[in-house]
C-alpha cells in the first residue's frame, strides 16, 4: 500500500467522494445540515487556507481542511475518513498532516468544533491532544457543539 498526502481544492474530483459522504453523514445524523454550504471553497485555498487529502493507491481515503480563523489562529474543518477506511489510524495522521501545514503558514493554534453526535470525533481530537473549550466559547448561539483548541 502506498500513501501520499496532497493538497487540493474543494472543487476537484479526488475530493467529491469523501466530501459527498460528509454531507451524508451530517443529514443522517443532524437531520437538515448546513454545514457543507456554510462555507466557500476559497477560505480552504492558500495563502489562507489548505484542503489535504490522504490517497492510498491513488485513491482517496480521508481528508481535512483549515481555514483562517484570525491572525494566528487556523480553524479545521471537515476532517473524513471514508467510511471503508476507518480504524486504521488515517484521521490521526490528516489531522497531523493540517497541523503541520498550519504552522508552516505561521498559525500558532487550531480550534475546531464538531457536533455532540460525534463522539468518534470528540474522541480524535482529545487523543490527539486538543483541549475541550467550555461550551459557546466560539459561538454563543451554537448549543451543543463541542469546542476543542490545541497550540501548535
């Protein structure tokens, strides 16, 4: 098996399976959700941001993305392992991969938010060594979701 980590933009066909089943995953779980939409592809371009996708054989596998929070803050979003690949570590490894990236870019933390329907999620993150913000820290009008920062 060979992998490779590779940046893309949102738009490309390498990234539309793992983004398709994203979306799916959010209806199922949340019902309507408007997560997907909420956000234009250009903030997870550069200088700014980053799409990186994991392909193992040339296909793709997980992925994630950060965008700019503010100056020295870069904020991950839509972190997917497809589901024929999980358990075998490759959202650790993204999320590795975003943290790498934002802090060549100069960033010096991530925060991120998932939902309380997530806790496979909640989990990744707080393995991974992110801390728990207390709840509507980033968003007061968000009940539910689960906050995390990390430093980098």
């Amino acid at each position: 098996m060979s992998f490779e980590i590779r940046p893309f933009a949102v738009g490309d066909p390498e990234v539309e399976p793992l983004l398709a089943e994203l979306a799916h995953e959010y209806e199922t779980r949340y019902g309507r959700n408007t997560e997907m939409a909420s956000q234009p592809a250009s903030v997870f371009a550069p200088p700014d941001g980053a799409l990186l996708i994991l392909l193992e054989d040339g296909v793709s596998v997980a992925g994630g993305a950060f965008k700019r929070y503010d100056e020295r803050t870069a904020e991950l979003k839509r972190v997917w392992t497809h589901s024929a690949h999980r358990r075998r570590g490759l959202a650790r490894r993204v999320v590795a991969e975003l943290e790498a990236e934002a802090k060549q870019r100069g960033y010096l933390r991530i925060l991120l938010t998932t939902g309380p329907k997530q806790p496979e999620a909640a989990g990744l993150y707080l393995a991974t060594g992110y801390r728990r913000l207390p709840a509507g820290t980033l968003d007061p009008n968000a009940f539910g979701v689960l906050a995390f920062e990390k430093d980098l």
